[in-house]
C-alpha cells in the first residue's frame, strides 16, 4: 500500500502512479461496504434478530420493517409508492405486494390513503427491540476496533449527509431508493456500531440508484440487466455506475479515502 497518498486535482494520486479518483474509489469501496453490512445484518439475524422476528409473527410479519427500518423507525416516517417500488426493483411487484398486505393485515404496516407506508404502534416496538439487538451484535462483532468505526461512522456521516444535500440540488437526478431511506433514524444515545450498520445500509440504496440509471440509460430493464452476461457491456455499466455513485465520496479528503478502505477491509465479519 502506498505510503505518501498526494491530492492532484481532485483525485487521488499514489505513489506507484496509480490514481484514485473518487469515481475509482467508488468501484473499490463498494464491495467493502457490502461485506461490512452483510455481516452485521447476518450477526443481527443470528444473535437475536430471528427470535424477535418470531415474536412478532415471524419474517410474513417483520420483513419490510428489517428493510426499510431506517425511515420507518423515524417517529411519523413514511416510504411512498416509489420508494417502496425503488428498493424492491428486482422482485416481482405482484409478490411483493402479496407479503406487504400481509404485514399489513399482521398490524406492523399501516398505508395511508396516498400509498404512503408507515409503521404501526407494534411495529415501532418492534423495531426499537431490532435497534437494541443491532446495538448488542454489531458491540461484539466489531469489539476491540473502536477507533475504526468511530472514523468510519464519522467518514459516512459526512459522506451520507453530502448525498443527501446533493439530492436535493434541482438538476439531481431521481434517486427513489435512497429517498426512501435517507437520512436513518438516529435517536440520542445510539450506538456506533448501529450508527455504522445504518449508515453503509443507507448509502448503499445511493449505489442502487446510480446502478439503476446506469442500466436504464443503457436500454436495459431490472430483468435484462440481471440476464446480462460478463463482457463489455456489463463492464461499461459497472463503471457508469461508478461514476454516477461519486459524488457524495468527494467530500472525503484523498487520505480520508484510502483510510475508509484501510478500516473496512480491517473489520470482523
């Protein structure tokens, strides 16, 4: 790795002549951030999560609260018709609504006259005990490597926070999926290691959208995108994607950068 990172022209150039620019950065980073959120969401599940999700009724019951906890945690919070749509992209929108009426008909889901979701009285129970559990798992999974998620909780509040300013600027493009999730619910008190979990969770629906202009710009739909084999064209979207997805990262100094890399390729999971 290199040892003397130099910011030129906004990009991030290493000593062996390699740049890194934000867009390349946001390729690089990807991954890690979905096996940081993977396995804090698997720790969840598996430390407590499931039995609660039982308690409750079970995932017929829980699943898009689990999904969409971020806003409908957030006292008042609502997920419109194309949030909803947005973040469920990929599946079949006939099935979906099947298990979205029965959240509803189990009392965790309330939908208002516009389509809007909303979480019942029960389902804000239910995920204040989900936040606790988070709290408990993520304690333990990342244990004796406070310093790393302390910088990387605040390296993607900063991050998080420019997406979310960036999205509201009149020539932002639609990003439905993040909308619906940004900015996470972070009551006083909670813990880092829930603030991290949420915060790569969130940012993620930013990467989403971006993948979804990417494709759509180039004449692909959700079912042809998933059918397109390795090659060229798959490449050309990936890095479409990349660029798209940049934007909030530029608020990371060069060194910031390869620090947030350097901390998620070192946490557990």
């Amino acid at each position: 790795m290199p040892t003397e990172p130099l910011r030129c022209a906004g990009a991030l150039i290493v000593d062996d002549g390699v740049e890194l620019a934000p867009h390349r950065f946001t390729g690089l980073v990807a991954p890690a951030v979905e096996r940081a959120f993977v396995a804090g969401m698997f720790a969840g599940h598996d430390g407590g999560g499931a039995e609660l999700s039982q308690r409750y009724g079970g995932p017929t019951a829980t699943g898009f609260l689990v999904e969409f906890r971020t806003r409908l945690a957030v006292p008042g919070g609502t997920v419109d018709r194309a949030g909803f749509a947005a973040v469920n992209r990929y599946r079949d929108p006939a099935t979906c609504q099947r298990a979205l009426d029965k959240q509803i008909a189990h009392g965790m889901i309330a939908r208002q006259p516009d389509g809007g979701l909303t979480a019942t009285e029960r389902g804000v129970d239910f995920l204040a005990e989900l936040y606790q559990v988070h709290a408990e798992v993520t304690e333990e999974l990342w244990a004796g490597h406070d310093d790393r998620v302390h910088r990387l909780v605040e390296a993607y509040g900063r991050v998080l926070a420019y997406a979310v300013l960036l999205a509201g600027e009149p020539e932002a493009e639609p990003g439905p999926a993040f909308a619906a999730m940004a900015p996470p619910y972070e009551p006083d008190g909670i813990p880092s290691g829930v603030l991290l979990l949420n915060r790569l969770g969130t940012l993620r629906y930013h990467r989403a959208d971006a993948h979804a202009a990417a494709w759509t710009a180039a004449g692909h739909t959700a079912t042809s995108v998933g059918e397109l084999p390795d090659g060229p064209e798959r490449r050309a979207i990936e890095l479409e994607t990349d660029r798209r997805a940049a934007g909030p990262y530029s608020t990371l100094t060069a060194d910031e950068r390869l620090g947030v890399l350097a901390d998620l390729a070192a946490l557990p999971g």
